[in-house]
C-alpha cells in the first residue's frame, strides 16, 4: 500500500524562490502550525481532520526547514510519519521533545556552514530561537513573515475552492440560525448551536462566533437573553481543512428602525462600490481612500481603521488600511467589512468576500443581505 499522502495546497516552488532572492535569504525556519502546514501539508493546525499535532505541540514540537531552492525538511513526531507524506525532501522523526531539539540543533548547525542568512517567523519559540543564535550570530537573522505573508495572498485554485466550501458552510449554518431566532433565546445557547451547526455542515474546525444582542460586547460570551427590539449580530466563520470564512448579517427582534434601515442601505452601497473598485494593480490604499471618500459623501465616520483584509490560513491577513502597499492580484482573496454607529450605538455595516481573477472582484458570499425582523 503506498503512503497517504498531505501535501500542501498552496505553496508555489517559484514564488517562492523568487522571494527568497528578493529578500535575501538563504533559508528559512517555520514553526507556526498554519506556516508549517502550508508548506509541508503537515496538519499541525487545530482545524486538521485529527487535531492531535495542534494539542500535543507544546511536548511534540514540529519545524519545517527550506532552503533557497525551495527544499524542505520536515521535523517532526514520528508517530505522525508513519506511512504518510508530505511536501517535503527529507523528514527527520523524533519520539519525544528533547530529541527533537537536538535533531533540530544539528540541522541548524549543519546549515550554518552552508548559508549565509536565514529567517524566522515573529512568533518563533523563544528556545528555538536560542538554538539559532547558538548556530547562527545574530548578524545572519532575519524575519521571514513579510515573505511567508507575500507566498500566503496569492491563492491557489484548490485552495480558493476550500474557500468557497468554507463560506457555504457557515451561510448555511446562518440561514438555519436566523430560522432559531426568538425573543427569551440567550446568546450561550446561540453560540452553542453556531459551532454544532457549523460542524454539522462540514466545517472542520470554527474559526469565531461573533454574536451580540444590542450594542453589548460582541467579543465575549455574555449570558444574556434576547429582548425586544434589539438589534441581532451573526458574525460567524468556519474553517474548512484550515480555510477560513467570514460571514455577517444582521437581524432585529421588533420593527426595524427607519434609521437603521438606511444606514444599512448605505453601507451596503459602499461595500459595492469599493468590490467594483478591487482589479488587479489597485493597491489596499486606494481602496481605503476611497471608502472614506464614500464615507465622507454620506456624512458618516469609520468605525474601525482598515476597511477589509485578506482571508486565508488566518481570518485576517493584510489589512486594507491607510498607505498599504499590497497591490490586488489574481488568486487573492479579500473580505470588505465596512461599519458606522447607529445612533443608539449600534455598529451597522455589510461584509462580503471576493475572490479576484483577472477581471476583478467575483464575490464569494451570496447569503440576503438585508436586516432580517425576528417574527
């Protein structure tokens, strides 16, 4: 029987040697699980089919090593090795962490002798990080997030088709909540049947479940319940194979306001015209001016300083903010989120996602978007 395989969905030999070059490295070091699993395959996240490397990863540590060329090496538990494989040249297997410590000791040592610079990701281990300063000094140490963030943007076609998958999973999860909605629900059972739901539609992990009722903290799960007349925020994503989605609608337990109505229509618009805006060669500042210039026509104020992000391995990646010079490209995925206050506090706003081609901005989310009353 040959091996199983995981490979990675988006890595691109070219890209990145090209970057490589381009920022001077002659190797780099990976340690963060959606790093380690984008370019290896390795299911190091926790949103994996068994999420036991994630669990395990403060007593079973896993690294993926590449050079300029683009060959990697794969550290890793070999319990996790055993008749798989993965994006990688050579795998070196450790049974406990104190081995693999020293395989990775004499990796960086070896290395050492034959390259001159390498990087490391911000969120490197500061013990890992130790052990490449004993190999390498200090002068030949680099950051490699801006080049792994570059590789990251441009998404490979299955990678967009897991994507998509992600975002019909969690529309259909918030069309089957706005059917449970009713005046006495609380908001832990709502997050509750959020996640159940999610799983139950093929979601392999849960990316957030942002909920409020009213202008109350939506960042944490408060018990409380649902009144009359406030305003409902399903703010959900789900990961898909570690793909993630973000998805946004509004209901309201009572008449919807007049006001709030219009604001909502509003941003709406904005949100339409920035997407008509995304081509390819258009840079995240331009789109962010433009959405204050929007904001600006209708006399209303930013809530928030960026007006939408890249999505991927990250619910947020890049942010579209003041002065970014991230061009829009093919194969890149960006989620527009744009909101004002309502006057009784509320944050009322419209969020879609859009993957681009070379035409533009095709959008990606296609759940109703007006506020929704709660019958």
């Amino acid at each position: 029987m040959s091996d199983v395989q995981f490979l990675s969905q988006g890595f691109s030999l070219q890209r990145f040697t090209s970057l490589m070059q381009k920022f001077q490295l002659d190797g780099i070091l990976l340690t963060s699980p959606e790093n380690v699993y984008y370019a290896s395959g390795f299911p190091s996240i926790h949103s994996a089919g068994n999420p036991i490397l994630y669990a395990l990863r403060n007593v079973l540590p896993y690294y993926d090593y590449l050079d300029r060329e683009g060959n990697a090496t794969l550290l890793c538990w070999g319990g996790a090795a055993a008749g798989v494989r993965f994006s990688a040249r050579q795998v070196i297997t450790f049974p406990d962490a104190a081995t693999a410590r020293q395989k990775l000791g004499e990796l960086l040592a070896q290395q050492a002798k034959q390259i001159g610079r390498i990087g490391l990701e911000t969120t490197c281990p500061l013990e890992t990080y130790r052990m490449v300063e004993n190999a390498f000094d200090a002068g030949r140490i680099a950051l490699c997030d801006e080049l792994i963030g570059e590789m990251r943007l441009i998404k490979s076609a299955n990678e967009i088709g897991y994507m998509k998958r992600s975002t019909a999973i969690v529309e259909q999860t918030v069309a089957e909540l706005m059917g449970l909605l009713h005046i006495g629900i609380s908001r832990p059972e709502l997050i509750h049947q959020a996640k159940a739901r999610m799983l139950k539609n093929g979601a392999t992990g849960i990316g957030h479940v942002t909920i409020s009722f009213g202008s109350s903290n939506p960042e944490v799960e408060i018990d409380e319940q649902l009144q009359p007349n406030k305003l409902v925020v399903l703010d959900l994503g789900a990961l898909y194979l570690g793909y993630a989605s973000d998805n946004r609608r509004l209901l309201y337990s009572g008449k919807i306001p007049a006001g709030m109505l219009a604001l909502h229509a509003t941003m709406c618009e904005i949100v339409d015209e920035v997407a008509e805006r995304m081509k390819p060669g258009t840079s995240f500042d331009e789109l962010y001016q433009l959405a204050i210039q929007l904001y600006q026509k209708h006399k209303l104020d930013p809530f928030i300083p960026n007006v939408g992000h890249s999505i991927g391995l990250n619910t947020e990646e890049a942010w579209i903010y003041k002065e970014s010079p991230v061009l829009v490209q093919p194969g890149m995925v960006i989620n527009l989120e744009l909101y004002s206050l309502y006057e009784t506090g509320e944050l009322i706003g419209d969020e879609e996602t859009y993957y681009i081609d070379e035409i533009g901005a095709q959008q990606m989310t296609s759940l109703p978007r007006p506020i929704k009353e709660i019958s």
